[in-house]
C-alpha cells in the first residue's frame, strides 16, 4: 500500500474516531459538568504521559528493528513481554505514589480517581508495544478497523453508566479502561497469529536486542517526554493552579483543536516506518513532499474548523462551555505550525538522528513551561494555550534547522508547494473521482 494511501486509510479511521468521540465528550461534560469532565480528563491524560515516561523509547525502537529486519520478530515479541512485565511492577505503582502529589492541592479531591486510573498505565503500554507490530508489516487497516471498535464500546459503556445508570466520573474512567481491553485482547492474538514457526524459536529474551533497542530509544525518550509534556503538562497546571472545573473547560479547548492533529498524525502514522526502510536519498524526496501536502490540507481543515468553532462548541456542550472558545481558537495556529515539526520528528526517527529531534523538543518544551508559568497565572486558560501555540511554532522552527543541516533542504521546501504538487494532486483527485 503506498504512503498516501495509507495516511489516507488512518486518516479515515480517525475521521470515524472523531465521530465517535463527539457524543462520548458530550455524555461527559452535558451529565457531568466542567468538574466532572476536568476529573475525567485528568484520569486519561496522566497515565497516557506516565506510561510514555516508563517505555523509555522502547516501542519506538522496537517498530524501527522490526521495520528493517522482519526476522528479528520472535525477540521483539519476548522483548516486549519482558518490559510490559517490568511496567507492571514498577510503572504501575511508581505512578500510585507520585500521582497525587504531581497534582498539588487538588490531588486530595482527585484521590480515589486518580488510583482508579492507574490501571490505565500498563494498559497504555501495551497498546503502545502492540502498535509497532502493526506500523512494522504494514498492517495499519487491521489496526485502525481495531481502534474504531474500541471506541464504539466506550460510547456504548459511557452511555450505560452515566445515562441509563447515573453514574458518575468514577464510571467514565471504568468504561475508558475497558475500551483499551478491547483493543488489546484481539491485536495480542493477531500478534500470536503472525509468529511463524521460525518466529517461536526465537522467541525468547534477547539481551543485545534490548540493549540496541535501549539505546535507539533513550535517544529520542528525553525529546518524546518533553513533547508528551509540552502537549500535557500545561493542563497539570491548569489543574494545579485553577481547579477541576477550569481543566474541564480547557479539556474541551483542546479537544476540539487537536481534531486537527489527525491529518499530521496519520501521515506520521506511516511515514516512521517507511523512512526507516529506505535510503537517505528516497527519504530526501519524499519527505518534503509529504510535509508540504500535509501542511496544506491542515491549513485548509484549520480554516473550517476556525470558523465553525464556535457553532460546535454550542452544538456539542452547549452554552456552559463558552470559555472554551478562545483557548481553543488560539491553539488552533499552533496545531497548524507544528505539523511541520511532527512530519519531521517522523522522518529525523527514521533516519535514527533521535539526538536532534530531541534538542529542538526540548526548546519547545522549555518556551512552553516559561510561558505557561506566567500566562496562565495572568490570562487564565487563555494563557496555556498561547503558551502551546508559541511553542509549537518554535519547535518546528528548530526541527526544520535540524533538518536542513542534515539533507541540505531549505525551511521553504518544506512549506511552499511547488509545480510537481499540483500535479500530484490532480492526479490523485483523478484517481479519487475514477472510482466513484
């Protein structure tokens, strides 16, 4: 399957996810208010960060070995056993311990859901390690056809537990860990499937495999945590500084706006796992290309959901929610710029030039954590989203620097399109119209 039509697929896929997530997002915050979905968003949001602070990189690793050299499965397989283990008996309840003082004051309200929640974190691993194997052979449909399922079971548990059997946050986070069970059982047995007879004689704990895999990962696991916490971290300030029903307005904001995000994320979906196989040159052309094209179907998605914002925000959650109109339209800009960083995190991973990608994370996460402690304090929930806008903005920037040292392509290659994309994009909307 090409690379356009496999972003295609996934981008479908999460288009259906959307469209799922709408009415979940409304059960939550129409019957449970600002408070109740600042609980609940809180409950997913930090075991997804501490669970991508525990892997260390490994999955990453893991799906860029296996992208390379199919044979190295049945480690791979054994490897990724071992660490799940190992998350369990550590991760899980490093994350018990320091959860509540993480959140400051309002750990003592959030208490009961914030442990209910930690069975979220090694579910999170799992469903990490379980994705390099399907990115790896090329499996995307299989793997995204499994993520819609799991999505329509938490709309059907949400609404169960808080419309027909009133419950309240403590069911939505119970609903969300069941949601990852369904996922999880069948992609394992898919997994099992895939082993061939030579696959399960190596199937076995590989030290020098974990150590490659160790040290490909530690390279970008410092910029991966620093994204993870330039994306998340402010609402752990929003939550700390401003209270549970001002996370849960935030929480919308950022919900809405990083609809957008599903276009770069499905190009980055395929693109690691391709640059991965092939050679510097094939990765000169193709990623330009591809940065350019993505860039501008988000610039035109941004454009529509910019002036439409406010009518979704009322027809979704209503006239409770409008304080998040303005966090959500100035985080919209900064979605848009860091398609350009994320389309390169993927190629620069590929590449295994994990360092650079790591130094340009760290500006942003550095402008992001200055920023968020003054603008939040001063302007509210305005101000952390300010703070994401300008820092996406400088992560890109650094991470297109990065690039052009490495392949000598210029900033502008990246962002203005050329004859040759026009031309490719007349021939795919042929191809489109063809088949109808």
């Amino acid at each position: 399957m090409s690379l356009f039509r496999q972003s295609f697929v996934t981008l479908a896929s999460r288009m259906v996810i959307t469209l799922v997530n709408i009415p979940i997002s409304m059960i939550i915050a129409r019957t449970l208010g600002a408070e109740g979905q600042g609980i609940y968003s809180a409950a997913v949001a930090l075991p997804s960060l501490w669970a991508g602070i525990g892997l260390c990189g490994l999955d990453a690793a893991h799906l860029y070995f296996l992208a390379r050299d199919r044979s190295v499965m049945g480690p791979v397989v054994a490897n990724s056993l071992v660490i799940l283990l190992g998350a369990v008996a550590v991760i899980f309840p490093a994350y018990i311990l320091l959860v509540r003082p993480l959140v400051g004051v309002q750990g003592a309200a959030l208490g009961p859901y914030l442990i209910l929640s930690a069975v979220v974190v090694p579910l999170i691993v799992a469903r990490h390690l379980a994705l390099c194997f399907y990115l790896a052979v090329g499996q995307v449909e299989k793997y995204n056809a499994l993520t819609v399922v799991a999505q329509l079971a938490l709309l059907l548990l949400v609404a169960l537990g808080l419309l027909v059997a009133r419950g309240g946050a403590h069911f939505a986070i119970i609903a969300y860990q069941v949601s990852l069970a369904v996922l999880l059982v069948p992609a394992l047995l898919w997994i099992r499937r895939q082993l061939t007879a030579e696959d399960r004689a190596g199937l076995h704990w590989s030290r020098p495999l974990f150590r490659d895999s160790l040290s490909y990962g530690m390279k970008g696991h410092l910029g991966s945590i620093l994204t993870q916490f330039s994306y998340r971290f402010d609402t752990i300030l929003v939550l700390r500084w401003l209270g549970t029903a001002a996370q849960g307005y935030y929480s919308i904001a950022v919900l809405l706006a990083e609809k957008l995000s599903h276009i770069t994320a499905s190009v980055q979906f395929v693109l690691f796992p391709r640059i991965s196989a092939v050679g510097s040159e094939e990765a000169d052309r193709i990623t330009p290309l591809v940065c350019r094209t993505t860039l501008a179907a988000v610039l035109m998605a941004g454009a529509v959901l910019l002036a439409t914002g406010k009518l979704l925000l009322w027809l979704f959650y209503g006239h409770g929610y409008d304080a998040s109109l303005a966090p959500f339209q100035a985080l919209l800009p900064g979605i848009v710029t860091l398609t350009v960083g994320n389309v390169l995190s993927a190629d620069l991973s590929g590449r295994n030039r994990r360092l650079e990608m790591t130094a340009a994370m760290a500006v942003g996460f550095g402008l992001n954590l200055v920023l968020n402690f003054f603008w939040i304090r001063r302007f509210g929930i305005l101000g952390a989203a300010l703070a994401s806008t300008a820092s996406y903005t400088a992560q890109s920037l650094v991470m297109a620097f990065f690039f052009w040292r490495i392949t000598g392509i210029p900033l502008y290659r990246l962002v203005v399109p050329g004859r040759e994309d026009i031309v490719l994009w007349r021939r795919v909307a042929e191809k489109a119209l063809r088949r109808r």
